[in-house]
C-alpha cells in the first residue's frame, strides 16, 4: 500500500468524526497514542510495537488529511534526495 492509498483509506473510515473533532481535538487524540507506543517501546512490549506504530500512523495521516497535506507528497519533497539539510545518503551532518 502505498502512503497516498493509506492516507484515503484512513479519510474513509475516521475522517467525518476527526474532522468535525478539528485539528486540536485529533491533535491531542494523536499524543495519547503516541504515548501508548511510547510505553510499548519503554516495556519492549514486542508484540504490541506493531499495532502501535499503525495506530501513530493512522492518527498522523488524519491529521495530514484535516490540514489538507498529501503526506506522500510531503514526504518526497522532502527527503527524496535524502537528508534536507546536506542531501546525504547517509546523513553527513
């Protein structure tokens, strides 16, 4: 799948209710699950590290899509020639 296809697939199922929530609102929502990876990670609670990372991405990509930002878009304007600062493949800063 690619970051666009998931991206739509995330407006079709959550975007009215996140929407009408607002970009505050869906903000604080996206912490509290930033905040469940980051407990999984800190227990290494390996087998709930997957669902979390999918949930931190879902809740990322409704914010995108609240915002009117085409994250795949943003993500290759911005790092296809590598790190934005020196361009480096590895980073050479």
């Amino acid at each position: 799948m690619e970051i666009r296809d998931f991206q739509e697939k995330i407006e079709s199922i959550y975007f009215e209710r996140d929407s009408a929530r607002g970009l505050a609102g869906t903000h604080m929502w996206f912490m509290e699950e930033v905040g469940e990876l980051t407990r999984a990670l800190r227990r290494d609670e390996r087998d709930e590290l997957e669902g979390e990372f999918a949930d931190v991405f879902a809740w990322l990509s409704t914010l995108a899509s609240i915002a009117e930002i085409d994250l795949e878009e943003a993500v290759r304007k911005k790092y296809e020639a590598g790190c934005p600062r020196c361009d480096g493949t590895p980073c050479a800063c």
